[in-house]
C-alpha cells in the first residue's frame, strides 16, 4: 500500500460533508458527466479574466482574452451567451474599480499543508490539503484574502451565507501557515451575472401568426406590426451596458476574522479525515438522499445512484478525470504571480 499522503481540497471536503456516495463517485472512481454546469463554467471563466485584469489593469487585454476563450462564438449559442456576459461584466469592473484601494500580493497562490491532529499535534499519514485563491491582498498594515465569487443574485440573505464560508477559513488558515502572515480577514467581491437574452426576433411563420392575431383585433382591419428582427451584438451590449450600472451589480463585503474559527476548523477537518477512512476500509459510502436535489435540480451522480452504477450509464453518460481540477493550471492562465 502507499505510503504517500493522498491529496484532499475544500472541494471534496464539502461534498464529504453532503454527500459521501458523490465523493466516492468523483475522488475515487473518478467520474464527471459528459454535460458540465454551465453556471460553473462561467465562473471560471470570469476567475480567469478578473486574474488578468488585477495583474496587468489592461482591459484591451483582457477583452483579448474573452475572445480566445470563446472561438466558436458565432455558432456556439454557450460560448456567444458567455462572451456577451464576460465582456460587459468585465467593462463594468474596469469602470468601477480603475482605482484600487490595495496592493495586491499574491494571484491564484497555491497551498499545500498538513492536516493536524488537534488533540496530539501530530499529522495526518493519509491526507494533505491543497488548494488555491484568487488573491491575497494588502490594505495598509493587513493582508486579505481577495475570494471572487459569480452569483445568480445579490441580497442580504446572500451576505450572511458569507459567515459560514468552510471554504475560506480553510485558506486563510493555510495562507498564514504557508506565507507566514497573518490574514485579518476576507475581501469578497461579488459579481452579478446579468439575466438578460439577446433577442433572437421572429421568423417569418412568428410575425404572420401575430400579424393576423391583430389584424382580427383591429376595427380598421389595418396593422402596423413589423417583424421583429434579432437583437444585433451592438444593440445586446447596450442593454447589458445599461444594467451594470446599477450598483448592486458588482459588490465587495469585508469580513474580519475570528481566530477561534481556525481552532474549529482544525477539529473539523481531522473528524473529516477520520470518517472518511472509516468509509473507505469498510466499503461504505452512503447516499444523502436529501441532498439529491439541493439546488433545485439533480446532483450530477443522480442517474448513477438510481442506477445503483450501472455499467451502461458509467458509459454512456460520464467520463473519468483525475480528481481536483481547481488546482491545475488552465492553457490560458498567467503563471502564478507574486508581487
């Protein structure tokens, strides 16, 4: 058996906390679906253009970069749909923080640690944890983590969720252990992907069925309706324009922390470790089935755990890919920065 401690993020951690059928299907058999969610796909993206911009503040540049990212874009409906968002989201940051208020330090530092034994000192044999954040910051005297986050919407419910964020006291924790600095606190900036579609228009068959509904309206049996062509990229951009310039389009939260939170988080992850191995040297994983359908739609292993694995839906429905995607380095990614 192997001696070498086996790689963990927050990713699968947090999915060990949910679910641990779907750790099992991802970190051990190491299977994702053929179809990926758009809506992760499009975050990071933006990671990916927001990265660029805080390391050269060239928006040409980072245009550049939007349209290498989506070469198909003129058939692609996906591809079309996130070069519209990416550039007018991107345009909107420029504006709004052409001056920044930090230093930046460091960009998509990676980490890598030991998890720890509260109790003992000692460290875990079986894992290490990795991982990678968007930026450490410095305003004044103190060091930030800068997290970026996409969101579908923006209100106060939102903001609280950020207290309860496992995610990044796992990387401030490692940060100050890795860096040797001390991190007061999380710089969440907040980006709101816009709602709006390009208007595709009628068709011909769309404008004479509504020409002839108001004809029979009309008393005159006259009408002066014109088809409705498609929204060109111009005019799209004008509207998507329009909405970034409402504030709550793009929102940073400050939040300090609590160094009592990182003597929870040690516990935490090292009962994590523990019921994980228990899991794996008994063969057990067992389904959440509460957590099947969390975001209102269902979990990615869905079919499998229906299926109870059934070799057919492996095949025709997911493909295997090495563990921890987060931490790899993207083709089109600057090499990590420090500065």
């Amino acid at each position: 058996m192997s001696t070498t401690p086996m790689i963990s993020t927050y990713s699968m951690w947090s999915l060990f906390r949910n679910c641990r059928k779907a750790v099992d299907w991802r970190y051990l058999q190491q299977l994702v679906g053929l179809e990926r969610d758009g809506n992760l796909h499009f975050g990071s993206f933006v990671h990916q253009c927001l990265e660029l911009w805080h390391q050269c503040h060239d928006l040409g540049c980072v245009l550049e970069l939007i349209d290498t990212l989506c070469p198909n874009r003129l058939y692609d409906d996906g591809q079309r749909r996130d070069w519209h968002n990416a550039r007018a989201l991107m345009k909107a940051y420029a504006a709004r923080y052409a001056a920044e208020e930090f230093e930046v330090v460091a960009l998509e530092k990676t980490f890598q640690g030991p998890i720890v034994n509260p109790a003992t000192g000692a460290a875990s044999r079986s894992f290490v944890l990795a991982g990678k954040v968007d930026g450490i910051v410095r305003i004044g005297d103190d060091y930030f983590l800068l997290e970026h986050k996409t969101a579908a919407q923006l209100d106060a419910d939102y903001l609280e969720r950020l207290w309860t964020d496992f995610q990044i006291t796992i990387y401030a924790y490692y940060i100050e252990q890795t860096m040797d600095i001390t991190i007061t606190g999380i710089l969440y900036n907040i980006l709101v992907k816009a709602k709006l579609q390009q208007s595709k228009g009628e068709t011909e068959e769309e404008y004479e069925a509504r020409r002839s509904e108001l004809l029979a309206k009309s008393k005159t049996g006259k009408t002066t309706a014109k088809r409705k062509l498609p929204e060109t990229d111009e005019e799209f951009q004008e509207r998507l324009a329009e909405k970034y310039t409402d504030p709550a389009m793009l929102h940073r939260e400050m939040l300090y922390l609590s160094r009592d939170r990182f003597d929870i988080l040690r516990s935490e992850l090292w009962e994590l470790t523990q019921a994980f191995l228990d899991a794996r040297r008994r063969g057990v994983f067992y389904q959440n089935t509460g957590f099947c359908f969390n975001y209102h739609r269902p979990c990615a292993y869905f079919p499998l755990c229906r299926s109870n694995g059934n070799p057919n839906v492996v095949e025709n429905f997911y493909q295997r890919v090495a563990p921890h995607e987060e931490l790899r380095v993207l083709p089109n990614d600057p090499p990590e920065t420090a500065f």
